[in-house]
C-alpha cells in the first residue's frame, strides 16, 4: 500500500496527539502550532517542510525522512534524531529547545542551531562540519568522537569538551567560551 503524497499544505493548531497525522509522504508542507508531543511519526517523509511553534516532544522518529525541514520555534524534549533515515538528511533549528535529544553518528554537515537551548545533547560520533551553534545554550552537550571541523562556536556558550577527543581543525570559538575546552585539566584560570 502506497503512502499519499501530500504538498502545498498548512495545517494550523492541529493536535496530532488525539487525531494522528496520515501517514505518507509531505512537501513544502507547514506546520504551525501542531502538537506531535509522544506521537509516533515514523516512517514519514518530510521534504522542505516547516514546523512552527509545534511540540515535537518524545516523538518516534524511527525511520523518518527530515530533507532541507525547518524547525522554527519548536519544543523538541528528547527526541532521537539518530533514529532518522539519514539518507539525504538535512534540517536547521532556529529558536529551538533542544534538550535531552540525541544526534549520535548522524552527518549534519552546515547545519544551523540559532538561539537554541541544547541542554544534555548528545553530539556523539556525530559529523558537524562547518555548523553554526549561533547563540545556542549548550549546557552539558556530549561532544565525543565528533566532527567539529571548521564549526563555528563563536556565540555559543556553556560548551565543555575535550578538544583531544573530537576533530576540531579550524573551528571558531570566542575567546571568552574558549575556557570550556580547558576544563578536563582542571586548573584555575585567574
């Protein structure tokens, strides 16, 4: 059975919680203030979507395609993103909470977090080459084993890793958050 094919649509305070979005296939579609909080969206396609202001929380993302998506907005609590159909995936957040999701492995190559709150997120084994964490709260982030060639960390604040764990040729940080890579060696800086 073949999934429907869905573009041009806007679908406007719309609780997919209580009445489950059908499944398929949907381009240059926009959701605005759409609860998805806990629903199971996997195996979907989203191709050039937006989601505005929506609650992704915990949603089921097994087997979900997310190509050039745009989250604007959006509260998004623990969701993994690692569960995705990573062919072709590609997505940016823009004014986001982030916290306690998982991007572990993915390759994520010139994404853009702005304004994001990314409390406890792990960036394990993850390629991020040339991202931008503009202005982004990344508190506890898990960076290990990651890509961070060429990422650019100059507004973002409240990172700690370890810079001999991760590739981190010609990244950009600021001097004042620099401090968060020194943190391992646990001396006092005056």
């Amino acid at each position: 059975m073949n999934n429907p094919f869905i573009t041009d649509q806007s679908y406007r305070g719309i609780n997919f919680v209580s009445k489950p979005l059908p499944k398929g296939e949907y381009e240059n579609c926009v959701f605005d203030t759409c609860s998805f909080s806990k629903s199971d969206i996997s195996n979907f396609v989203f191709l050039e979507c937006v989601f505005k202001d929506c609650d992704l929380s915990n949603v089921n993302l097994k087997n979900t395609t997310f190509k050039e998506t745009e989250f604007k907005g959006c509260k998004m609590l623990g969701i993994r993103f690692d569960h995705c159909n990573d062919f072709l995936l590609s997505f940016n957040f823009y004014n986001c909470t982030l916290n306690l999701c998982s991007f572990y492995k993915l390759k994520l190559k010139n994404t853009i977090f702005q304004n994001c709150k990314m409390i406890s997120v792990d960036f394990s084994k993850t390629q991020l080459t040339e991202t931008q964490f503009e202005s982004c709260d990344l508190q506890s982030a898990i960076f290990e084993d990651s890509n961070l060639e060429k990422v650019d960390f100059r507004t973002a604040f409240n990172y700690t890793f370890d810079p001999e764990k991760n590739k981190i040729n010609k990244a950009r940080f600021s001097k004042e958050e620099v401090l968060g890579l020194l943190t391992k060696y646990d001396i006092r800086i005056e």
